[in-house]
C-alpha cells in the first residue's frame, strides 16, 4: 500500500559547514528550539557538485544547489538561511508534511465506524498534519553520510487527532546523476490515515529569481480533481482536455494561469490535485518542469497516484527568505506527489488508510538536469 507548540524563542545562528573528506558525514548544528532541542543541518554531495541541504527540523531541504547550461550552480529551492525563519515565517519550506499532506474536510473523516476530529487550520479545514504537523517537530536521524540521511521518528496516538501509534521514516538519498530520492515507510497500530510529501518550493531560475510564469511544465495526468470554495475535492475527477489544466504537452505557466476558468479563480492560480496516468506499481513519471533561461530542468517520477501543482499564489512579499530574498507572489511552485485530497472523505478516491500488519511504502524521485 502506497501509502509543542512555540513559546519565547531561543535560536541559535545557522552554522558554516566545516570541509570534509568525501563519504564522510557532513553535519553540524543549525540552531535551538525553544525547549533547548539542538537542530542539525546534513550535506549531500556527489561528483558533480550537486548539493543538497537537509535540517532535522521538519525534515526540511533546506537548499538544492545544481547547475545551468553554463555550469553556474544555483539554489532552486525557497526558504530560510536559520532556524528561526522556518519556527516564524515559513509556508511549509521544503518540509516533510503529515501525517496527511494536503486538506482533510472541516477536520473530520470516519473510520471502522467511529469519527475522529482533526485540527482545524485550514478555514473550515484540516491541513498538511494540523497545527504542529510532521513539518513543525524534531525529526531523530538514525543514519547519515555524503549520499543519505535517514529521519524516523514516533507520531503517538491521538497527536493532532489521528489514531494509531505511528512509526514512519523518511530517507533522502542524492545519486551521482544528479537524482534527489525521497522514501517514505511506515507502521502503525491502529487504522489511520497517511499521506506523506514533499513540499519544496522549486524556482529553476534560482531561489531568488522571482515569478515562476515562465517555466515550462508537463504533467503525465489527464484528469485532475475540482475544487469547492475551501478547495476541497468535490468528488468528481474531471478530464483535463480544453481546459488551462492540460498540461499533457509542455507548457508556459503564466500563458495559462490567470485564464478564465472558475477553478483558476478559487485557489489564485494552480491549486490543485492531477490524477496521474501510471503503469504498474513502481515509480512513473509524473512531472517534468523546464527552466528556458538557465536550462535546468527537473522530472518527478513517484509511486503515488496523484501530484499537487501549487503555483506559490499564496506567497505575498511578506516572508524574507535566503540572502534577503522577498518571496512575492508566485516565486516558487510545489509539485507534491500524493494520494488525493480528502481521500478519506471519499470511497471513490484510491484509499489513503493504513492498517495493523500492513507496510506504507512510497517513493519519490526529484531528477535534476540541462536542456542544451
């Protein structure tokens, strides 16, 4: 199946990475939370230079640095230099959500016959994991190296809702072509819902680049699920052709997401789930995005039957990010493989519950590259 709240803070400064020999763990301290919890940050790097950022703290990406056509490395993911950007102004950066990434309806699903009641932070609405999701605690690192770094930790019963004791793993592994792997697994003693991604904000121009209207973007997906007024799913899976939702070609964002189209009206722009075309159960593709300026390029491949497309409208100019960085609107965009918004809430939705005895397993791979 693939499937502590805040008080006075006390942070510490993001620490330079010392040098090391390659294959060694590269990690160092990246700051405090308030109850004293030391924060890490973890490098990947391969022999061509890519290099990955990681903090414990949400199990963040901290930054991707990869190549343009001309071999200049940039940083393609938003977010925050410290600790204390992420605890005071983030937006999920680059975070692992849970334990059920994207809305749950007014916070309530049923299961084996009893209704359970989530956080509400969403409007009338559950989201990404609640008030202190997966993306807001300490993740303990069990393994770490050059090329991987694997987080686990303990969701117990009852926290921001769920049943069950959890017991999940998040394991990040950077290949030599340039491939970032995300994998995710998972036990739990009681049926409960789950629905793991990745919430990186990708700007292939570079993190500091501004609007993201001129990437060029392909999804593998023919339909996509409507949206009510709180953008939760209606029900229904609705075809992608003659709509500003069919990306089945590549296509320039901004020539299409302001077009008149009441979907494109509720969420600002691009907030929604794609039902991917798959073929058997391993990993397809799901997305491939294209940068003209600098070449780079990213394709999405995943084990999971849907990938949200967020155009960053949400951003407002109000969060300074890396190198004093204003994200304005729309200065990255979220390609988040998942299982279905509010699959709980709906039969007809591939089934989003994980049981006793069964193992969540699920796979998604971010694969950098150039275009000539």
């Amino acid at each position: 199946m693939f499937r502590t709240l805040l008080g006075g803070l006390l942070i510490a400064a993001a620490v330079a990475l010392p040098q090391r020999q390659p294959g060694t763990t590269a990690r160092a301290p990246f700051g405090t939370m308030p109850d004293g919890t030391m924060v890490e940050v973890f490098t990947l790097t391969n022999k061509s230079g890519m290099e990955v950022r990681l903090i414990s703290y949400g199990a963040i990406i901290q930054s991707i640095r990869v190549p343009d056509r001309a071999g200049r490395f940039a940083d393609v993911v938003i977010g925050h230099d410290a600790l204390e950007g992420y605890l005071t102004r983030s937006r999920f950066f680059g975070a692992v959500v849970g334990r059920y990434g994207n809305r749950i309806a007014k916070g309530r699903f049923t299961l084996d016959g009893r209704e359970y009641t989530l956080a509400v932070n969403n409007g009338p609405n559950h989201l990404h994991g609640g008030v202190v999701g997966f993306d807001k605690v300490v993740w303990p690192v069990t393994s770490a190296t050059s090329s991987q770094v694997v987080f686990s930790r303990l969701s117990p019963d009852g926290e921001e809702g769920y049943p069950g004791n959890l017991r999940v793993t998040v394991t990040y592994a950077l290949s030599e072509d340039n491939a970032l792997s995300v994998r995710y697994s998972a036990t739990t003693d009681t049926a409960t819902p789950l629905n793991l991604t990745q919430h990186s904000y990708f700007n292939l121009a570079g993190q500091d680049a501004g609007d993201i209207g001129g990437h060029v973007l392909t999804l593998n997906a023919g339909a996509f699920t409507p949206v009510d007024a709180t953008q939760i799913p209606i029900g229904t899976v609705t075809p992608v052709a003659g709509t500003p939702f069919d990306f089945r070609k590549p296509a320039v964002i901004g020539e299409r997401i302001d077009a008149d189209h009441p979907q494109l009206k509720i969420g600002g722009g691009f907030d929604h789930n794609f039902v991917l075309e798959r073929r058997g159960a391993g990993l397809s593709l799901a997305a491939r995005l294209l940068e003209p300026k600098s070449g780079r390029t990213l394709e999405v491949q995943t084990t999971e039957p849907g990938i949200q497309f967020y155009s960053g409208n949400k951003l407002d100019g109000s969060i300074t990010g890396k190198g004093g960085t204003v994200y304005g609107r729309r200065s990255g965009l979220c390609l988040e493989t998942q299982h279905f918004p509010d699959s709980p809430n709906h039969a007809n939705f591939p089934s989003a519950i994980l049981r006793p005895g069964q193992k969540y397993e699920s796979m998604t791979v971010f694969r950098f590259g150039v275009q000539r």
